[in-house]
C-alpha cells in the first residue's frame, strides 16, 4: 500500500517537472514571455476510445469558449513519433486561459513511455481490425528510420540533436493536390515535401506550385499550404545547395546518399576514360590487357574486389592509370616471353609522329595535308564531339558532330562524306552556346556568372528572359577549349539554387 502511494507520488513529480521543463523550453525557442505561454494551467481528460475523445471535447468546448488558433488535433494527424491526444487551449471564468489534453489511455502510455509502452492500440473494434495493424506498421517505419538515421551519422551528437529535433520540433501540416497531409518540421520547403512523397520525386524535382502559384522550391511552407511538385525526367538530381534548406532528416539522408551514389559513378567513367587513354598512349587494346590472367594479380594487389572499384580509385585520384596498367603489363610480359613491348611503344609514338598536320580549326583531315575545313555553325563542335567531314564545292571541307540534325541528308551524298579527326594538341578556343532554365529569384544571373567564372571558359554573351510563370530562361554563349571544359560550364551551373535545367543548344 505504502509502496504504491510512493509510486503514484513519484508519477506526479515526474510529470510536474516535465511540464515545467516543456514550458521552459517553449519560451526559450519561440522567445516568450511568461504571460505568452497558454498551457501554465493544464488538465488532462483520459477516456476509454477514440470514440470519447471527440465526445469529451464537445463537453469542454460547451463549457468554455475555445481560443481561436489554439486547437490541434494529434489525434486524427499524429506526431512523426506516434504521439496522439487532442490540445485545446480554453479561456475560463476570470479569463484566464487553460489548456486541456484529451487521450485515451493507450496513447497516454505512449505520451509517458514512449512507443514500446504499449505496440498497438486496443481501438480495434472500433476502427476494425486493418486499422490496428495499420498502427504497428508505421511504428515499426519510425523505428526504421531512425536506425537508418543512426547508420548514415558517425557523430553520436549529430545524431541525438536529430532526433530531438525530429521529436520536439513543431510541425506544420501540409496538403497534396489530392487532399493527403504531410507533417514536416517547421521552417521546411516543397523539397522537404517531395521527399516525403518520394527519393525520385525529389531527386527529379524542378520546380513547385504552392496552393496553385509558381513559387521557389525554398519556400518556407505555412500550415494548410497545397503543394505540387514539378518533375523532369530530364533533371540532372539534386543540388548541394538544397541541405542549407530543408529541415527534415529523412530528406537530408536521401540527397546525401543521391550524391554517394552519383560520384562513384561519376568517378567510375572517369576511371575508364583514363586507363583507355593510357592503353591508347603505350598501343595496346583492352582485349590485349583485359584478360582474367593479368586482371586478378592487379586486382590482388591494391585490393580491389572488382573492377568498377579499380575504375572509382583511378577517376578518383586515390591510384593512376600508369600503376594499374604497369601491373598487368608484368604479368603480359610473363606470358610473352618478355617480349619487347617498348619497342612497339616507340613504334607507336614514331607513327603519331607522321600524322597529318591539323587545320587552323584543330581538326586533321584524313589523307590530305593543308586542306582548308570549316566547323559548322549550325551545330558548333568542340574536341570531344564525335565528327564528320563532307566535301563542298569550292569551300574545302565542312565539320559536323555526327548527331547534327543536316547530317541526315548529308550522308546521302556518301561520295562527300570523309573522315576527320580532333589534333590531340591542339591548343584552339571553340564558341559553345548553353541555355539555362532556372526558377526566377533576386540575384540568380549573378550567381550563373560567378561559378562559370570558376572555371576556364571566357563569357561571350549572355540573353535572358521570364515567363509569365517566373520561369527564368537564360542563354549564354562561352568560349572553351573542348566538350570536356564545356561539361565543367554545364556542370558549375547546376550547383546554382533554383537552376533545374541546362543543356547544350544545337
């Protein structure tokens, strides 16, 4: 007897010194007054059912008038951490304000203990049964992603500032255009949003409508906002510039792991692109090299599991494509009988040496020395471009990339067709034309400009224009060397916030 009065006094202690503490914090982050806060007199109501929670809140708001903008129902739309009741904020006799919490005693264990205190709700004959396994599942979801969460952040308090922030943090609820809601902490954008739908969704994501209006996609979102997300199969992924933005964890975890995934794929292209220039450099072919023979000692020996992991190290920077390729040039020797490899190398480098001398334009015509060639202004190649010749009459001969929309009824005429090729050395500078389409915001042609000054390209022109719909369409005509610095343009751009698109013109 004694030991239970002891409990139940323990109880009341316990949540007195939670009650001072939520009120504490809620005057320190909202930067309140004593007077602001409305839940200094509180009451609690614990019922049976869902059923009585409403039933109560009849009662109570008969009885007392409800402050306007003060009502919040976790019941209907729970907190991410499952919590559940009905807050009401009532103005009593002597008019002063007091708020009432309405539970059932299921959702009061959860409120107390947390979600383990009780799995799922005994509400089952009144919802049905589809209802109460509803309710584990998205526990379980909860308790899944907090793991997830767990996973992706080494620093143990970068973890619990989350998982504070995921748990105490206001939210504000939101709308899709068919009526679905979506709670997001507070201050988070429609990214946060497309996130929530889907990682695709937000990956693919190029613009938002906020309740029907063209607006950017880092919106602060208000409570009852309807938001719809613009996607384009065409869009290039997230930005890094989104994670100064959203809020939510589950959003910052999915663009973090977009851009794991997207630099070694990245880093593996360019890991290939390297040792085919180092074979093409000694004069050997991958079918002479690649082979399992000479692949699994080089493997062995910078442990590598496979070769997508050899490709990642060499575009990455962390081995060189000399290394790897010496490597399996031992074990080629081997087989060979120590066969005079350097020789056929000096054989190579004799034979570039009698190539044909290149054309003022960096491109060398195959077969005929000082011809006179011309690129093509209807689709403006860059070394880098795979190319075509074709002979005209009386102006030498005209250079297209090979996906030239003219080359179609050019090739009928096969006679005139030759070939041509990029001079590696060459040292010219080539006009390249980008559009840029970008949701319109202050300062968004300054921000385009800076980072293409990062890299080497001269700015020649620049030509925008807006849309009725606050589409930003921006031209803007550069000077580079090659298709590869024209990639490093193309690529500076999207790191702009707001720029959803850009691509080559012609």
């Amino acid at each position: 007897m004694f030991n239970s009065k002891k409990k139940k006094l323990k109880q009341k202690s316990h949540g007195r010194a939670k009650h001072l503490y939520s009120i504490y914090r809620k005057m320190k982050r909202d930067n309140k007054t004593l007077d602001q806060i409305y839940d200094l007199f509180a009451l609690r109501i614990l019922v049976n059912s869902i059923k009585d929670c409403y039933a109560a809140l009849g009662i109570v708001h008969e009885m007392y008038n409800p402050m306007p903008g003060r009502f919040k129902d976790y019941i209907a739309v729970p907190k991410p951490n499952m919590y559940q009741s009905i807050h009401t904020t009532l103005v009593g006799d002597k008019g002063t304000p007091f708020e009432v919490q309405i539970r059932t005693w299921d959702m009061h264990k959860i409120a107390e203990y947390g979600i383990a205190a009780h799995w799922a709700y005994k509400e089952a004959s009144y919802f049905g049964k589809k209802t109460s396994v509803k309710v584990e599942e998205d526990k379980l979801a909860w308790l899944r992603e907090t793991l997830e969460w767990q996973k992706d952040m080494q620093d143990p308090q970068e973890f619990l500032d989350t998982l504070k922030t995921e748990l105490f943090e206001d939210e504000v609820y939101v709308f899709t255009p068919k009526g679905a809601i979506k709670v997001l902490p507070r201050g988070a954008t429609p990214i946060d949003f497309a996130y929530t739908i889907h990682a695709e969704i937000g990956h693919h994501m190029t613009g938002c409508k906020i309740n029907s209006k063209m607006m950017p996609i880092i919106t602060p979102l208000k409570n009852g906002d309807i938001v719809e997300i613009i996607t384009s199969d065409n869009s290039k992924g997230p930005s890094r510039d989104w994670l100064k933005f959203i809020k939510s964890t589950s959003a910052k975890n999915k663009i973090l792991s977009y851009f794991k995934k997207a630099q070694k794929a990245e880093n593996i292209e360019k890991g290939k692109e390297l040792i085919e220039k180092e074979l093409k450099r000694i004069g050997f072919s991958y079918s002479d090299l690649f082979k399992t023979e000479y692949l699994d000692p080089m493997l062995e020996k910078y442990k590598y599991k496979n070769l997508d992991e050899m490709y990642a190290a060499v575009g990455f920077g962390a081995n060189s494509a000399v290394k790897v390729i010496a490597r399996m040039l031992q074990e080629y020797r081997k087989e060979h009988e120590e066969e005079n490899i350097e020789a056929k190398i000096e054989e190579l480098a004799k034979a570039r040496i009698r190539k044909p001398k290149p054309s003022s334009s960096g491109v060398i015509v195959k077969g005929i020395d000082n011809c006179l060639v011309k690129l093509s202004k209807c689709c403006n190649p860059l070394p880098g471009d795979e190319i075509v010749g074709y002979i005209t009459k009386g102006r030498g001969v005209s250079v297209h990339r090979k996906d030239c929309i003219n080359i179609k009824d050019l090739l009928s005429e096969e006679n005139r067709m030759i070939d041509v090729e990029w001079y590696q050395e060459n040292n010219s500078s080539y006009q390249a034309e980008i559009e840029v389409d970008s949701n319109d915001r202050t300062g968004l042609l300054m921000d385009i400009l800076k980072e293409i000054g990062t890299t080497k390209a001269k700015i020649l022109g620049v030509n925008t224009k807006t849309t009725k719909e606050r589409i930003a369409i921006i031209d803007v005509i550069v000077e580079v060397e090659n298709l590869e610095e024209l990639n490093k343009v193309q690529k500076a751009i999207r790191k702009v916030d707001s720029v959803y698109e850009v691509r080559r013109k012609k």
